[in-house]
C-alpha cells in the first residue's frame, strides 16, 4: 500500500513539475547559456553596475535581435526568462520613478515574448524567476542555507536585494513539505480515509509554521530604507501603476501597450494552493486579483492549484463527518495560515508603509519608489486593504466546533 502510495505521488510530482524536497522550486538552474547568447547573460551579470552608472539603456539598444531557437530544454529556457527579465526591469526603471521606459526595444522585447510563449509565462519578471529560478550554491557540496546561497542575478541594493530573494526562496522551501502533504489529502479524499486526511493536514500544518519561521529571516538580511527606496521599483509591473498608467509598448510584438504586473507574494503557487485545499473563497476584487495571479505561475503549479480547487471540498467532507479530530486538524491548518498571512501584514507594514510614510514626510522622495507605490504592492493591488482582506477571508474558513451539549441534544 505505501508504495503504491509513493508511486502515486512520484506521477503528481512529475505532472505538476514539483520537487518532494523543494516544492516548485527549480532544482539546480543553470547559469550558462549557448555562447550565441552571451550578450544577454554579460548584461543581466552586470545589472547593478549597469544601472548604477546609467550605461544599460544605452547597450540595450546596441544589442543584436537574436531568435530563441537554440535554447533547448526547460532550464534553458528559464534561465532566458530570468536574463531577460532582469534586463528590462532594469531598463525600465533605470531612471527611477520619475522616466520610466515607454517603449521596450526590440532587441528585449521580440526574443523575451517568445521564451514567455514556450514558457507559458508572461514576459514580465515573475516571482517564479526571481524567487523560484534565481539561486546558486557557494559552496556545490554544501546545505542549501541562507550562508551558502546566492542569486544568479542581482538589482541595485546588495544584501538587501540578496536577503529578500533567498528568505523568500527558504520560506518556499519550507512550504515542499505541505505541497507534499495537500496531495496526500486530495488523495486520501478520494477513499474517505480519515486518517490519512488528518496526516496529511498535520504536514501542512507543520509547514505553515516552518514558512512563518523562516519568513522571520528577513529581518536579519533586509534593510527596510534599501528595501523601499531602491529594491522594491525593479520588482514593479506596468498594470495598475502610477509610475506607468498607459503600459508598456513591446516594440516588434505589439502595436498596442502590454499591461503586466510585476513580481508578488501572490505569485507563490504554495499559498494559492493551500488556499485551494483549504476552500478559502476569495471573493470580488481580492479572488480577481488572486486568479488573475495564477497567469504569472509556469503552467504545472498552476494546474495543480485548479486541480486542488475542483476537488470535492474538503470543508464540506469534515462538516459531514462528526470527527473531533480531524475538525481539529483542520482548523489548526487554517490558523497556521491565518498566523502566516498576519506576519505577512506587519513585515509589509514594516519595510512598506512606515518607510514610505517617513519619506513621503521629509518630502524627498527616496530614488525609486518615493511615494507612488506606498500603496500600492509590486503586483498592482491596494497593498494593506487586500492582505487584510486575504487574512480576514482566511480566517473565515475555520469550523466552528459544536459542543458536545448541543450534538446530545440533537441524538
């Protein structure tokens, strides 16, 4: 039985491109390319000095068109992706917030809209590059830990920059263990195995709480001034933004602006798919929003998140089933979600609005962001207003347990 089990989660593994030990993680990316590519990987190498000393516009228009074509296989691919979005979120915010690029060349725009096709990604730095694709060992013998890792790619703000990358890789890695487990939950759905249900909750659980752990990370590696005065603008989108309210012209694709958001929490296929299993309903706006990021996930997590949302509900399963235990077990999962969104909300508080308020009230602007995105998140959603939402939304997910008084009084 148990290795049917196994060989039954190896087929989900395999469908929705997971890893048993790092989730949707993208395990070891490369960091070459075919030389007929050199140009993209000399600039995303370079991208801090090059913004920095206000040079990469001007090698971007330099830069020959070049066809995808030789790019092989899906790390190929994805290391592309990563270049090329770097690359532009540096080319658009070169100049800070207040002359962003209008117009992406050709050069970025026409190879970087193929690779997104054959990614099924959109052409817009995501979480799944920045975050998902973006890391690299020092030491290849090594633990994956926050003292042996790094980005193959950086922006302005060094280990600010670092830090919020791998903290949020780590926190990713610490949600493979819950992926793992929702599946064993789906699984056990389908026979009515309450026991197996229960366990697999319990590994969510567990999870949850590990993420919110390791989210605490942040604080020893990100600074909130070099978060929100340099970082934060080169994770920013062309949807929904002050800074850009007509999009952004791809020259060569398009002869209309493309509107994208930029790279979010929101993004993280983990959450969405404990929501999924978990039957949290976000509703109007924030649900909008919430789908609408599942477009900026690679194809399999995102398939694994509408696979867990047309399953039989599991809410409904546990309200048709009087176990004390497995209500329990339930809810002990909502709140570790609950707890995790809550931390969520005051770091955003934290190395969002408090700097932002701070700068706006000196009235000098930070380079970057300044006031235009206080509130407003890199994605384009009303910052606070939509995780309180998330949060509130979450927590009404809970069963309230009926006490034993009133179950005797209906026998």
């Amino acid at each position: 039985m148990e290795t049917k089990c196994k060989k039954t989660l190896q087929a989900d593994f395999d469908m929705f491109d997971i890893s048993e030990e790092l989730g949707f993680i993208l395990e070891e990316p490369l960091t070459n390319l075919p030389d007929y590519y050199r140009v993209w990987l000399d600039l995303a190498n370079n991208i801090t000095h090059l913004i920095e000393s206000r040079k990469l516009r001007d090698l971007v228009h330099k830069m020959p068109v070049l066809s995808p074509h030789l790019l092989n296989n899906h790390r190929e691919l994805r290391l592309a992706h990563l270049a090329l979005g770097f690359i532009s979120m540096g080319y658009v915010w070169q100049e800070g917030q207040h002359a962003p690029a209008q117009i992406l060349p050709k050069a970025l725009a026409w190879p970087y809209w193929l690779v997104s096709r054959r990614l099924g990604l959109p052409p817009i730095l995501t979480y799944a590059d920045s975050v998902l694709a973006n890391w690299k060992l020092r030491d290849p013998t090594g633990e994956m830990e926050s003292g042996n890792m790094d980005l193959i790619f950086s922006f302005p703000g060094g280990e600010t920059c670092r830090g919020f990358f791998i903290v949020s890789l780590l926190v990713e890695m610490a949600a493979s263990s819950g992926i793992t487990g929702a599946l064993e939950v789906m699984h056990a759905m389908k026979t009515s195995d309450l026991i197996n249900i229960q366990k697999g909750l319990v590994k969510v659980t567990l999870s949850l709480k590990k993420m919110k752990e390791t989210f605490k990370l942040i604080h020893n590696h990100v600074d909130p001034t070099v978060f929100h005065g340099t970082l934060r603008i080169f994770v920013s989108g062309w949807r929904d933004n002050p800074m850009l309210p007509r999009g952004l012209l791809y020259e060569g694709v398009s002869n209309e602006p493309i509107f994208l958001s930029g790279g979010s929490a929101a993004q993280s296929s983990a959450i969405q798919c404990f929501d999924a299993l978990l039957c949290t309903q976000h509703e109007d706006e924030t649900g909008t929003f919430l789908a609408r990021m599942r477009d900026y996930m690679p194809p399999a997590h995102r398939q694994l998140i509408e696979t867990l949302s047309v399953c039989p509900s599991l809410r409904d399963f546990i309200l048709a089933h009087s176990s004390s235990d497995l209500c329990q077990a339930y809810n002990s999962c909502v709140s570790a979600l609950v707890d995790l969104r809550n931390y969520h909300i005051h770091t955003v508080a934290k190395y969002v609005v408090v700097p932002g308020n701070h700068a706006h009230g000196m009235g000098c602007p930070l380079r970057g962001v300044g006031t235009a995105l206080n509130a407003t998140g890199t994605g384009g959603s009303s910052l606070m207003v939509f995780l309180k939402s998330v949060r509130n939304t979450t927590q009404k997910a809970l069963i309230q347990e009926r006490s034993s008084a009133s179950r005797k009084t209906e026998m």
